[in-house]
C-alpha cells in the first residue's frame, strides 16, 4: 500500500552516453534539488538503462542526497520506462535508502516508490512515495 509521499526533487540530466549498441544501453547522470521527508537535500545519480525488445526501458541506478548540514543518504534502485514524445522519458520503481543521519533514519527502514520523469530538454522531476 503507498504511505504518504516523502519525498520531491527537480533537477538537470549532466550526462548521457552509450555503453552498448546491442542491447541499446544508456548511462545517464544527473543532480536535483528538493526534500526528503521535509529535510532540504541535494543530490546526484547515475542510472544504466537497457532498451528491451518491445521498447521498454529497464534501469538500475543509485545515488547521494546531501543535506545543507553535511549529512547524507545513499539510495539504490530499479525502475520500468518508456520514451515518450520529443525524447522524454518516464520511469516507475523502487528506491532503497541508506543513512547515519538522525533526522531521516527513518528512511533505513523504508522502501520508496518513484516517479521519475524527464523532459526533452533534459529537465528531471522526481516524487517519492513510502511503500507500507
């Protein structure tokens, strides 16, 4: 069952490059801004995507979010994408946290569920959502 949303960010892809040609797969690199459960945090990712037969995307990817008092949560996480017009791309998945931080320790226990979309310009938008 979704929980509340924890989480929000927007961000800039910084990076995209082929790995392969068969099957088509992307690395891809950004940094965001936003919150996680009310904590300001910024941060930065790296995904690899496989371009599937039917043209679906599957992605793997993991990444830091930084908190202005220095402290930080890693994550770790899969999704399911399909392009969209002009080379948008839209993903759905799961995020798992890791953290020492007192604040957002609750995010140890916590599995999130993400929407992650990006505009053909390069433009990300992320919300999160804790899974029950």
């Amino acid at each position: 069952m979704l929980g509340e949303q924890i989480g929000e960010s927007k961000g800039k892809r910084i990076l995209r490059r082929v790995l392969s040609s068969d099957p088509l797969t992307a690395e891809v690199s950004f940094e965001d801004s936003g919150n996680m459960l009310g904590v300001a945090t910024s941060g930065f990712g790296t995904y690899t995507s496989v371009v599937r037969p039917d043209g679906s995307i599957y992605g793997e990817g993991q990444g830091l979010m930084t908190t202005p008092d220095g402290e930080g949560v890693t994550w770790k996480g899969s999704g399911l994408g399909k392009f969209g017009p002009g080379g948008a791309v839209s993903y759905r998945g799961i995020l798992y946290y890791r953290t020492d931080s007192q604040k957002l320790a609750r995010l140890n226990n916590t599995c999130g569920v993400f929407e992650y979309e990006v505009d053909p310009a390069g433009n990300t938008n992320s919300k999160v959502w804790e899974w029950k």
